[in-house]
C-alpha cells in the first residue's frame, strides 16, 4: 500500500549535483548559469513579501532560488497543474531554494475558498511544502495576491505620476477597434493625453466607486504602434463591483492578471518565474514593468524574470477549466473527484499516487516546444510505482462456482484448508512479505472466463479432462459442467488431486500448464468494484473545435459484483493492491467501508488501448 512522499522542505536539498541526479532540460540550464554567475547573490530577504525599502532591513536571502507555483483558486486543480507543481517545487527542492504557494485571486467574481482548500491539499499530497527556510514543513501558510492589493494601487499611482499611465474612458468596443491588429497599428486614445494630475482624480473616482463598471480602466502607456500587440497600452486595472473571498467589499476596482503577476514575483524576491508558453507574449511588459518599479524605488533589483516551457498535452483528455465544470454540471460525472476526471483528487480516488505523478512529470521532461504525451505513459508511471509496494489479492469479477466433487471424500466432509501466499511476491531488499491467509473447501469461486465447454485453439484452463493449479491450492482437474434452462453455465465441476497443495512436498508432482485465481465460498466477500477506463474513446476530444461530449466513451465505468479474498475484506479507504491478473485496484477513498467493501480500477496490468 502506498503512502505520500515526505514534504519536500528547503532544507532538503538534493546532496548531490543537481545534473547527477535529474536529467538536464534549458530550466536546469538557466538556474545552474544563474548560480554560477551570483545572478541573485545580492538579493535580500526580509522573512515577508514586501517592496524595497522592506526587503532592504533584511538578511541576504538563504534560499539560493525561489519559484512559485501561482493558481487562480477558480476550480480544482487538473494533471497539467501536477507538471507545473513538480517542476516548480522539484526545481526549487534540487537547488536548495523554496518555491511559493500563491494564490492568483485578483477575479472575485470566479473564486472561492473551496477551491482554496482544494489546492492547498493537492500541493500537500503530492508531498510538497513550501515553508520557508528554519520553519517546520507544514506551518506556513500559503500567499495570496491580494494580499498586495495596497501596493497594486500604490504602484499604478505612481506609474500615472510618473507618466506611464492613464484613465481610459473609451467604449471596450471603441477600444477593441483602436488596439489594431497584427497588420495595423493602434490608434491612441483621445483619454491619452490626459495630464497625470487629471488621470491620478479620475483614477482615484474609480477606486471610490464614483464611476460604474466597466466606464473606464486604467492602462499602462507603452506604445500603441507596437507590433506586440501586448504592449499595446494593456489596461492594468477595472471597476468590478463584486464581493472577494479574502478583501471583502474593500476594493471595487481590480488588478488585470497581468499587472498583478510581476509585483507579485517582485515582492516575494522570486528569481525563476516559470509560466506555460502562452504567457510568452507578455513577457515584454512583465519586463516593462519591473523596470518601470524599480526606477521609482518601489521595487528592489535585480527583478524576477520570466520564462516559458510547453503545457501539458495528455491524449485522451481535456483540461479546460470550463470543459470540466461542463461535465460535471451536466452529470456526465459524477463530481470534480470522478475517478475518470483528470483532476488531481480525481486522479487520487482513481488510485494514482504522488510518486507515480511526480514521476510521470519527470519522464516527460521540459520543452519549450508543444508536443501529445500519451496516456499510456502516465498509466504506466502508475505500474511502475505499484508493481513493488500494491499487496497482492485473488478477486473474481465475473464469478461461476466450481464445485470439488470428490472433496468430501478425499479432505473430509466440511473441511476448509488453510492456505496462504505472499502479499509481495518481490519485496524489496530486507522486507519480509506479509502473509496473506485464506481456505478452501468443496466450493469455490472462479472467473466463468476460465471454463470452457469446448476449448478454442491453445486455451489451457479449464475443460473436460484438463488439469489446472488453483493458485496458492491444488490441482484440480475438469470434469463438465451444469447448466440451467436457458442454457447458461451455473456450475463447474472438477475433482482435486490429493497431495499437490501449494507449498507442500510433491506438490509438483502433477504437471499443468495453468493456475486460476480463485476465491473461497466459505470465507470470499462480496464487493463492489468499479471497472474504470478512460473517459474519452478520442485521442484530442475537443481538437478542431469537435464536440467533446460527442467524444466520450460509453464504456468508461462498469460496475460489478465480485468476490474477494479475506485479506482485501480489511482494506481501509484508499489501500492500493493488485487484483491478480486484472489489474491494480485502490479501496474507494469516498464510498468504502468496513462490511461494504469498494474498489476502483486504477490501471489495467498491460497497456490494451495500444493494441
């Protein structure tokens, strides 16, 4: 059964050089060179965010780099977030730095603190911490952008004294119109010319409520005819009226995400900001910005510097936001932590570990170029972290009864027979395996898989005159079968072959070419076990403006009835094991329970959507 990673706190830094232990990709390049060169040497840190003057009373920062990992707190976290946490945390980890939990809430109107509490376990699980250094793993509490609202504001004053700011009054229609495009300059606002004096009253009218949503913004003067349309006087503030999880009704103007973004990376003295591609284009005015900042001594140097890497593109899934809220207002799952969702506590109840994600993460690498990772790469990171530590279990999915006709006669009629097998059958160096217990007797239950009447070509379990090994029992061998009205198979019917119990001397005497999972009628349980498989049956659901939902797989959850052996019966929520031959299955963190046993698959035990 698998357990979280320990936290990964400052002080944990790896011993070793960083390019001995993890692969190298441009990130590891740009932070080594960085190091190399005292890049950041002269950085000072105060214990708190906070401006120059604030930073300057402090000691030079212990953390030899800081990385944040940022999310609006508008929804629950996907898989792609899972590569953005690893690489941010794993890179501040490796090169003895700390990387921040900062929550981005600069939308009120789309955030809540469920989705607050969402991440913060999230980041948690997937064993990661970001306490600063001399603070106990677990005792920090996480940062927030608004948090900084007071030197937002002060900040866009200074830019509008400064000249490098004014009150846009224009229509969003007029202005969309005079941004220009790709092909044609923008036109400046007539609002442009505006004295800083005048923008700094109308600005202030804005922040007292005096002008209605959406009468005006605030933007940044940069440079209209430039041919980053970025950098195209981008709006730095709006009126929004609208009730904040943590301010209130403070504030009824509101940072753009874009103005926010770098102060915030500034005040927390971050060095490497790690952003997805898409962010590419902004980063001529994170740079404008920061300059800006520190000319007016509000901001210390050096600053933060931004840089790209490709997002993740998982086949077989979706992570828009929106397209995931879809799916689950509309009850095509059965909330954010379906099993089948590519969310993170979706992928937990599904039976993914941390250590299986961060390893995916790592496999897969940095890029600065977009590119499809296979699903089957992350299914396999989860075998690969199961195969060694998931106890094993025998689990009937599809049962039909095998009855032992001559066991009355040859063990005594009524007798159950202990036996036993390992719960890893390859446990690592030193460990001794647990045992797992469990009888036989005249009846048992099989896979109705596992007989048939007339066997095809190369088929070796059971059929008439065949002989098989009852895993971890006797050999047994075929006799026919009984069969209702209808025609269907109710009953198998085998004799054992005395003396060839597992484990028992001569137990080989009798040669088979197979051995079935099998589960006990006396002492097997019945269970509930859900057959997950992936959500869609298309590789890019919702590529070229296809419908996702035409896309999804009509076969992605079953629900049977099984059996299974005793030791699973004891599993507490979220215990991981493999079902022999079908596959490795975690007790439902949500729905188990004790005397109502459920279990999900996680992953099958091959890759069959390669086939």
């Amino acid at each position: 059964m698998s357990t979280p990673t320990s936290a990964n706190t400052p002080s944990a830094a790896a011993a070793e050089a960083p390019e001995s232990v993890k692969p190298s990709n441009f990130l590891r390049q740009i932070i080594e060179h960085d190091l190399a060169n005292g890049t950041y040497a002269s950085r000072r840190w105060a214990g708190t965010p906070g401006d120059a003057a604030h930073h300057a009373q402090g000691e030079p920062d212990p953390a030899k780099i800081r990385t944040r990992f940022p999310p609006e707190p508008n929804g629950y976290l996907h898989v792609g977030h899972a590569k953005s946490i690893c690489l941010n945390f794993g890179l501040a980890r490796d090169y003895g730095g700390v990387c921040h939990l900062r929550f981005d809430d600069t939308n009120p109107e789309k955030e809540d603190t469920e989705y607050v509490n969402s991440i913060i376990d999230a980041v948690k699980w997937l064993g990661f911490d970001w306490a600063q250094p001399g603070q106990a793993p677990g005792s920090a509490a996480p940062y927030q952008a608004s948090d900084y609202f007071d030197f937002m504001y002060r900040s866009a004053e200074y830019l509008i004294e400064a000249g490098h700011a004014y009150v846009d009054e224009q229509t969003p229609e007029e202005m969309r119109a005079n941004r220009g495009d790709f092909g044609k300059p923008g036109v400046d606002s007539p609002f442009r010319t505006r004295t800083p004096a005048e923008n700094l009253a109308r600005f202030r009218e804005m922040r007292d409520g005096q002008l209605a949503d959406g009468a005006a913004v605030l933007r940044a003067k940069i440079d209209m005819a430039s041919p980053n349309i970025n950098l195209r006087d981008p709006a730095i503030y709006r009126i929004r009226r609208a009730t904040h999880h943590n301010t209130g009704d403070k504030w009824c103007i509101y940072p753009m995400y874009t103005y926010a973004h770098p102060i915030e990376d500034a005040l927390e003295q971050i060095t490497h900001s790690i952003c997805t591609l898409e962010f590419e284009d902004q980063r001529p005015f994170y740079d404008w910005l920061m300059e800006r900042l520190i000319e007016g001594g509000l901001l210390a140097s050096p600053p933060p510097r931004q840089y790209e890497f490709a997002r993740l593109n998982l086949t077989y899934v979706i992570t828009s936001k929106r397209k995931l809220a879809q799916l689950v207002n509309e009850g095509k799952v059965d909330g954010w932590d379906d099993p089948r969702m590519p969310t993170i506590v979706g992928l937990r109840r599904r039976g993914y570990t941390p250590e299986a994600i961060q390893l995916f993460a790592e496999r897969i690498g940095v890029t600065k170029s977009d590119s499809w990772i296979d699903y089957s790469t992350l299914e396999g990171c989860l075998r690969e972290d199961l195969e060694a530590k998931a106890h094993r279990g025998m689990a009937v999915l599809d049962p039909v009864k095998l009855v032992l006709t001559n066991w009355d006669e040859v063990m005594g009629a009524g007798h159950l027979e202990p036996c036993q097998l390992p719960a890893l059958p390859h446990p690592p160096e030193g460990v001794e395996s647990p045992i797992r217990h469990f009888t036989i007797g005249k009846e048992v239950w099989i896979e109705r898989e596992d007989f048939a009447e007339v066997p095809p070509k190369g088929y070796k379990r059971l059929f008439p005159g065949n002989k098989v090994r009852l895993k971890g029992g006797y050999v047994i061998e075929c006799t026919g079968c009984t069969k209702n009205a209808n025609g269907v198979i109710t009953e198998v019917l085998a004799t054992v072959v005395p003396d060839t119990k597992s484990g028992t001397p001569g137990a080989d005497s009798v040669k088979v070419k197979a051995a079935i999972t099998w589960v006990g009628v006396a002492d097997g349980v019945n269970a509930e076990v859900r057959m997950y498989d992936r959500l869609f049956s298309d590789a890019h659901p919702d590529a070229g403006g296809k419908n996702f939902l035409e896309s999804l797989n009509p076969g992605s959850l079953k629900v049977v009835t099984a059996i299974v052996e005793p030791s699973l019966a004891n599993a507490k929520p979220d215990d991981k094991f493999q079902f022999e031959r079908h596959g490795y299955f975690v007790a439902d963190r949500v729905d188990h329970q004790a005397g109502k046993p459920v279990f999900n698959l996680a992953v099958g035990l091959k890759d069959s959507w390669g086939k």
